[in-house]
C-alpha cells in the first residue's frame, strides 16, 4: 500500500466546518445510572415507556456494536436506516451545484436519488461485463471536483463482491472519501472493509441491521468511519435521530448473534438450493455468484416470467431496465417453506 496523505479539511463543506452540534438535554446531563428527577427536557413525567428523549448518541448500542465489530465506539454513526447515513454523507462533503460523486451501476439506487436531492452531480460508470469496477474508467471520469465514489460490495443487484484488489487501487488513488456499502457483508465470505479502517483514513463503510439481522421494519444504519469523519458527521445528524424503541429492539437483537448466526447459516443453506432448482428451469440462461440474501438470474423473457409468478403469489424483482441487466430477475432466498413454493411456481410455468 502506498503512503497516501488525507486532509479530511479539505473534503468537507465549507459551511459545515464552523457549525456546532445541537446540544440538547441529554448532551448536558449524561446518567450515570442514579434515580434523578429529570425536569430538564419538557418531557411528559408520566411513564408511558417511552416519555423520555432516547440517547442522543446511543451509547449502551454503540458500546455492543463497539465489542462486536472492534471498532471503538467513537468511529460509529448510527442513523435512521443506511439511507439517512448516506444523505448524511452527502450533505457534510458535497457542495451543491459544485461537486459530484462516482456510482457504479447496476447497483443500489439510492446513491443517485439522494445526488438529486442534494443537487449534487451523480457521475455513472458502468460496472464490467463481469460486474466489477472499471478503475480506468472511474479514475478517468474523476476531477478536483470530485468528493465520493459508491461501491456497494457485495452488490445490489448482482450479489458479487468486488475483487479486493480493484478496491484497494481506488482507495490509493481516489482523492475523496470512498463509501464501501456492506448492506449484505453477513452473507459474504470476505472480510469486512472494517479491518482497514486504520490503513485508509478516506474510507467509510456503511453497514445495516435490515438485512442478515432482520430488523428492516426499525430502520436502523450503521457507519465506521475514522474519528474525523464520524465528529463531522455527529454534527449535523438530527439529535434524536435513532427513537428509543429502535435502540431497545437493536440492542435485543445485537446482543443475540447466536440466533443471527442460525438464521444467516440456514439462507445460505436455502441459497445453494435454490441455486440448484434455477439451474434446472430450461429459461434461465445464466445464474450468477451471490455473496447476498439474494440471486441474480438472467431468463428467456423477464417480464413474462415475473408476471407468471405473479399469478402464482410469488413476488420476486424484475431488474430488466438496470444497466447489464436485460432479462434478469432478482430472487430474495425466503424460508424453506417459501423456497419450496417459489420452485413448484418456477416448475409450473416452465412451458407455459
């Protein structure tokens, strides 16, 4: 790796280097755990569970997450779903009308909606025909202008990591702040971008407990980043961005990895199953490696057959009009009980 020189001063907005976080109550006064009469905050006193303001900065969460990932907990943002994170991002760093940022498609589609959002030029270079990052093309489209580059690994929708090789060069060689979105990292057998926090101080990784976790419906997002860029960021989050009722079910959940561990070993069980059953439907044309919850397969007639599993009961995602992604259909690996039903819909449209 060579020695990069990173000026996070020089990164972020202007505007954003002066502010000063919002200090709300419980900024000010922290419990250490003693009975108080808290008559700080306006706050309802009666109990309801849920009169009270949560923990600003979610801190018994942070600590859990802290042990688990090891990652000091003051290198941890946690925001309503990965979505407020990114938008986060995008407003300490990106100067509207001014800047712009790299994404890589086909992949998640919310790195370009919140580029129109925050008016920021969304510049697009396609992945290979083996869906990984093209370097060349993305250090080429790159300027003095240009301050965030997405890689979703592994990738939505195509469920393949990105070859480590390829993301070093363009941690080593891009001049802004690149974003590793690990929504899907639990599936994976490569390692977490985590590790190499230490070594890149322009990296950030986002990660969530909506996917391998289970969690979607308490929208929660998790960012690692250096102390740098986390202390930007604290401040312009909201500061009761996280409710406490996400924090309490969140830290339930952290605190069982046992159970995630079962749940995540018995998708990539049904995953290797379901790999099978497509490979004997005679209109798929190709089925491609997943390191997801997820499998892209390209067929004879996409819409065609996403309507037919319609008919079926079966929801599946027709990924057609993404970029290198003509006649492909998205398959989310469900329980056994689903599996069972989505291959004997597969079986009964075959010839239909």
């Amino acid at each position: 790796m060579k020695t990069k020189i990173f000026n996070i001063n020089e990164i972020v907005r202007e505007n954003v280097k002066g502010l000063s976080p919002y200090s709300s109550a419980r900024d000010e006064y922290i419990s250490d755990g003693s009975k108080m009469v808290f008559l700080d905050a306006n706050e309802n006193p009666y109990e309801t569970g849920v009169n009270r303001y949560p923990d600003p900065l979610q801190r018994r969460l942070k600590e859990a997450l802290a042990e688990k990932k090891g990652v000091p907990a003051q290198q941890i943002l946690l925001g309503n779903g990965s979505d407020e994170v990114l938008d986060l991002i995008f407003r300490a760093f990106c100067e509207p009308k001014e800047d712009n940022v790299i994404s890589l498609p086909p992949t998640y589609g919310m790195y370009k909606v919140l580029a129109g959002i925050n008016n920021v030029e969304n510049r697009e270079v396609l992945l290979t025909k083996e869906f990984e990052p093209n370097v060349h093309g993305i250090l080429e489209a790159v300027d003095d202008r240009s301050k965030l580059l997405f890689l979703c690994s592994p990738n939505n929708p195509t469920g393949n990591s990105f070859s480590r090789g390829f993301i070093k060069k363009l941690l080593e060689d891009f001049n802004g702040l690149v974003v590793i979105d690990e929504a899907y990292i639990d599936f994976s057998n490569e390692p977490s971008w985590i590790n190499e926090l230490k070594n890149y101080p322009n990296l950030i990784i986002t990660q969530t407990l909506s996917k391998a976790y289970g969690m979607a419906g308490i929208r929660l997002g998790l960012c690692f980043a250096s102390e740098e860029v986390i202390g930007i960021l604290n401040k312009i989050k909201p500061p009761y961005n996280v409710n406490e009722l996400t924090q309490q079910r969140a830290l339930e959940r952290v605190l069982d990895q046992e159970a995630v561990d079962m749940e995540v070993k018995n998708i990539l069980e049904q995953r290797e199953m379901l790999y099978k059953a497509l490979h004997q439907m005679d209109f798929v044309e190709k089925i491609y490696p997943s390191d997801a919850n997820f499998i892209l397969a390209k067929v004879d007639d996409a819409t065609k057959r996403y309507n037919q599993l319609l008919s079926e009961g079966i929801v599946i995602r027709n990924r057609t009009t993404q970029p290198l992604c003509e006649n492909s259909l998205r398959f989310t690996v469900g329980t056994q009980e689903e599996n069972e039903k989505l291959i004997k819909a597969l079986q009964k449209i075959i010839n239909a």
